[in-house]
C-alpha cells in the first residue's frame, strides 16, 4: 500500500514539474497574465482539469515559479555572505548569478519579465523573496566590524542596494549572452568594489 501511496506521488510531483517546465516555456515569449492555463496543459498533454489538482490558477502556478527560482538561491547566497572579504564575496555573488544565468535563463527572464508584471500575487512573491534576501544581507553586514556604529535602518539601505544590484546583474548577463558575459562580471564587480568603498566611509 505505502509503495502505491509512493508511486502515486511520485506521478504527482512529475505531473507538477512538468507544467511548470511548460508554463516557463511559453512564458519565454510573452507574460503570465497573456497565459492562459489550456496552452499549458494543452503543452503537457493533460486535460484542463488536471492542473486544478497541482494550482488554484495560473497565479499560485506564477507564485511556484518564483520560489523555484529565488527560493533555490538562499543556501548559495547565504554561503557568499560569509565569504572572508568584500573581494571574495564579490566574487562569490556575481560568479553565483552568471551560472544562474547560464543555467536557467527562462528563470531569469520570467522573474525579471514579473517583478512589475500584471499578476499582484506573482509580484509580492518576487518582492517577498527579494525581502527575505536583504534582510540576510542585512544581518550578515551587521555582524562585521566596518559596520559598527551603523544604524540598523542604513543597514538595510546597504543590503537592498546589493540586491538591486544583484538583480540588474542578472537582467544585464541575460541580454548581454554567452558572449558577453566576461564584459557584464567585469562591470558587476566593479560596480560592488565602488559599493564597498563607499560602505567604509559612510561614518565619515
């Protein structure tokens, strides 16, 4: 029986993935709000009324696609924050969105695509996430010695600049291509050192 049980959830979770892997698909071309869920069943093979036992509508379907995408990146990120130096760390984040990047760019345009898109649950999933983001940056800074002193609202201030910053990174790898993607780290990490520097004399 338990063996039955673990088949059939396994079938589920298959079935979930695949309307995602397909729902990102098409998202390559045009916005969640311009999807409709019949393209992509219809994509996968199933009829209408099963993706109803995966998502409520196309806008919880939008909402696992940004956790699949942000949410994956917590762990990595958070071991980059812990990288000894702001030369390293550097390093560390713009080397980690580069391979995001590469790796996963219908990921990157989808979240870069809704992050002010039409669908407002999509949004506050993307704006949640990139929440959770700063306030880890956040208190990784407050536990260095260059950030004695700082007030915990400038803290966060820091930190959501690094985000931004991370996300325009993102967006910049992904227009520029395989080839221009020496050009773009370049530019990301000089722009982080500039960040850094100012960082050291804010208190000045």
């Amino acid at each position: 029986m338990s063996h039955t049980v673990g088949v059939r959830q396994a079938q589920k979770q298959k079935t979930r993935q695949a309307l995602l892997d397909a729902a990102l698909r098409l998202l390559a071309d045009q916005s969640l709000s311009s999807l409709g869920l019949r393209e992509v069943t219809r994509a996968v093979g199933s009829a209408p009324t099963a993706f109803y036992r995966h998502f409520r509508d196309m806008a919880d379907l939008g909402v696992a696609l940004v956790d699949e995408t942000l949410g994956s990146l917590r762990v990595p990120i958070g071991r980059a924050l812990h990288e000894d130096g702001d030369e390293q760390r550097i390093e560390r984040a713009v080397g980690l969105v580069a391979e995001l990047v590469r790796t996963s760019p219908l990921h990157v345009r989808f979240v870069a695509r809704e992050r002010h898109g039409g669908v407002a649950p999509v949004r506050a999933a993307i704006a949640e996430q990139l929440r959770r983001f700063t306030d880890e940056v956040a208190q990784a800074f407050a536990d260095e010695p260059d950030s004695a002193g700082w007030a915990e609202e400038d803290l966060r201030m820091l930190a959501a600049v690094y985000v931004d910053h991370m996300m325009a990174a993102g967006y910049a790898f992904l227009e520029a291509g395989p080839e221009g993607e020496d050009r773009v780290a370049r530019t990301a990490r000089r722009q982080l050192r500039l960040i850094s520097l100012g960082r050291r004399h804010w208190l000045d």
